[in-house]
C-alpha cells in the first residue's frame, strides 16, 4: 500500500506535507500488520465506503438541524427517513431512537458526524467469524460498522423498544450499543442493511489480548499469531484456559450485569451472542488513581447521573454530564462502601465503610436507585462502559451479536450437534441453557 511521495515545493508546507505522508504511509503499514486494511480507492469496498460516509453525514446532519425531543413516541420507533443522493438513496431507521441513546452516552452529534464521515478511509477488519458480514472500522476505530441481512435488521428494530428500556432500567449494562440502523440503495444492486456501533475495544492502543467467549468447547480454539507478532487475532474459550479476569472488589458487580444483560437475551429468545473480552496491564499511575479524592469525585460524576433513572425518564441520561452539587453525593459501591468526602483532622481516605447514609431523602432514594440499576463506580477513561479496571489489568468487556434466534433450525441444529458431539459442549443450545452457561463461565473465570 506503499504511495509514491512527490517532491513539495521549497519552503515549510511542502516539508510538512512530506513528512505528514510518510507518518501516514507508516501508520498504512503499521494497520496491514494488524489485519486492518485501509479502504482506499483500489479496495473493493471504497464506492460502498464513500457512500455510507456521505449518507451517513446527510442523516447526521438532519438529527442536529431536529434535534429529538426528551421523550421518544411510538412514531420515532417506526420512523423511516429517505434521503436521496447522487448515486444511491439511503434510508434511517428510528433516527430519533438511536440520536436520544447517542445522547444518553455523552456523545455529540457533531462529534459523531466527524469521526464517521472524516476525509480519511475506512478500515476494513478482517474477522474470524462465520458470519458473511462485512465489518469496518471508522479510521479513529471509535465505531463499527457492520453489513446485515434483512432477517436481523427487522429483528432489532422490532425489540428495540424492550432494548431501550433495558439500558433505562441498568445504565451500565454491557451489552452492544447499537447507534444507528440505516439501508443503502444503489440502482441495479441489492440493497445494503448496515449497523453503526460503538467498538468494545476502544481505545486500543495498548490492548494485548483479545477474547470471543460463548461458554463452550467445540469449534472455539483460534491458533494464536506468532510470538512477536503484530497481526490481530481475536482468540476464544479454550485458548483462555487457565487464565483469570481478577477484579477483586468489582467481580459482584460483573456477575451481576452478566446475569441481568444474558437474562434480557433469554427473554428474546436469542442465543449464540459472544462475551467480548480484551485486557491491557494498567501504567504505574493508573493503579494508584483511586488514592486521589479528586479522580473519585470525577468518576463519581461519569457514573452517576439522576437525569439516567427511570423514574426522571424525561430527563438526558449522560453519564459524564452530572450537576456540580451531585459530587458530594455518598455512593453505594457493591461490595458495601461508600464514597465519602474526608472529614477534618483525619486520615485522607477517599473510600471508607459506610454503614448508614447521610444526606437528605433525595439522597437516599438516589442511592436505591443506584443499587436497583446495578451500577458501578465508572473509570475516568474513554468508553466507561466497557472499561473495568482490577488491580493489576485494564479489561474491556462487552456482549455481541445478539441476533441469532432459536428458531426451529437452530433446534435441529441442536439435536445434530447432541449426535455428533455427545460429550461436548457447544454453541447451538436453549435460550435459557446458553444463558446459564455463559453466566457459569465468568463465574468460574473471575477472581
């Protein structure tokens, strides 16, 4: 993907411009290493790629010139907005749906426009999946974007509103954030469903392992790349035997969101959705954030916003984005303590046992509310909601591909694999039996 470099003209712009396209054709080498290839315009996918970022730019921009309303209708459910353009036409699915989940994420409109619709190229992520599905990267690898049959489109916008009201009810939930659903129409060609989703994996900088987990045994070992290697390899359920993800005081709260997110994927009658996993060591500096009360008060903040409680449904749900005088708020951490500020003359510990709540009724109300939506102390990282920090590592986890449903060949497909793998476990299994397995394999894998 090499690009020959033409001499600028004499002075600094040229220089600069010269030294720009190498950083760039090093950083074009560097993603050919790790199995993302830039979509340029020798790429197979560069005319679908442009379209979905001038589509995409359209759609956005009509969300920013109408802003959706506090309080989301039936009507925004089944929405559909066409715009046409040059080449093709594009239609949006329940806009105002995902624009009010966009904001409830802390996300601007503006900044999601620009990083799915900057000048630069898409990336093209080369999975392992079984999956047909073409998948791309935004260049700042901020969000996904996935190609999709007809069948699970009209799926996901038939459960969105049960969908929607699970994220009201556990904020932190740790399921896939689905912003954006929207269909390509190009004259003489088959018409393109695509999802826009926000990447577990983000930021990646420094991510050394990453994991696709379903709780079983057959078909889910990847030969991991070479030692030294560069090359991407999202590895599964046996290639993590023997390992743990150690998070001490924070493993209660995973067992739970695990148990309340798969729970949720019962009740849909889905199976076969992956546990996504990744883990990073944490910096020197990182370890030691939760001593400073002034981290704790801002991560206090990211996490806990009255507006996001389903009793203020009315209210923007931003995690980030909470009034001044919540700070002082006491938190209940799951494992029984609160945060509490240090008081006069004794020991500057930002994390003490708290055994009764002081503060006003509100107060206390927020607290039951924070417990009832299980949710957690979040870090003061990017993406907070796929980001859990043990003593040691940094995890990203996340839960994916939700859209397989036990259909009648899915049962068949059960009964086959019962014969030819009789003391195995495997994928194709009940609802509720791929529920209680996956919530047993944390179990067992957590410290």
């Amino acid at each position: 993907m090499s690009q020959m470099e033409m001499p600028g003209p004499p002075g600094g712009l040229g220089v600069t411009g010269t030294v720009k396209r190498r950083r760039w054709g090093r950083l074009r080498q560097q993603w050919k290493l790790l199995g993302l290839f830039e979509i340029d315009q020798q790429h197979e996918f560069y005319s679908l790629t442009c379209m979905m970022k001038e589509g995409l730019a359209a759609a956005i921009q009509n969300t920013i010139d109408n802003p959706p309303t506090n309080e989301l209708s039936d009507d925004d459910f089944r929405l559909e907005v066409t715009q046409i353009h040059k080449d093709f036409t594009m239609e949006t699915f329940a806009g105002p749906v995902f624009a009010s989940l966009r904001v409830s994420l802390g996300m601007t409109e503006p900044e999601y426009q620009k990083s799915l619709c900057s000048e630069n190229c898409y990336l093209q992520f080369i999975s392992n999946s079984k999956s047909k599905a073409d998948f791309f990267l935004t260049n700042d690898k901020r969000f996904f974007l996935k190609t999709q049959n007809k069948r699970e489109i009209r799926f996901l916008l038939a459960n969105l509103k049960i969908y929607m009201e699970h994220l009201r009810k556990y904020p932190h939930s740790l399921l896939v954030k689905f912003l954006g659903v929207h269909r390509i129409k190009i004259p003489h060609k088959r018409k393109k469903y695509f999802i826009v989703m926000q990447s577990v994996f983000y930021p990646d900088d420094r991510i050394n392992a990453r994991y696709d987990i379903k709780g079983c045994e057959v078909s889910r070992w990847t030969e991991p790349a070479p030692e030294g290697s560069q090359v991407i390899v999202v590895l599964k359920d046996l290639n993590f035997e023997g390992q743990y993800i150690t998070l001490d005081q924070q493993r209660p709260w995973l067992l739970r969101q695990v148990e309340l997110d798969t729970h949720f994927l019962q009740r849909l009658n889905v199976l076969d959705y992956s546990f996504l996993l990744a883990h990073q060591p944490l910096h020197r500096d990182e370890r030691h954030q939760c001593l400073s009360f002034a981290t704790l008060i801002m991560r206090t903040k990211k996490s806990v916003n009255p507006g996001s409680s389903p009793i203020h449904a009315g209210l923007a749900t931003v995690p980030g984005a909470v009034p001044e005088d919540d700070s002082t708020l006491l938190l209940s951490e799951p494992d029984g303590c609160c945060l509490r500020q240090p008081q006069p003359g004794n020991a500057p510990s930002p994390v003490q046992p708290c055994l009764e709540h002081a503060g006003t009724d509100s107060d206390s109300a927020e607290l039951q509310d924070f417990r009832a939506q299980n949710r957690r102390l979040l870090p003061n990282f990017k993406n907070p909601l796929h980001v859990i920090d043990g003593p040691e590592h940094r995890y990203f986890i996340g839960i994916i591909d939700i859209f397989t449903v036990y259909s009648f060949k899915k049962r068949l497909e059960h009964l086959w694999k019962r014969l030819r793998h009789p003391r195995q476990t495997f994928s194709t299994v009940s609802p509720p039996a791929y529920c209680l397995r996956l919530c047993q394999w944390v179990q067992d894998h957590t410290k």
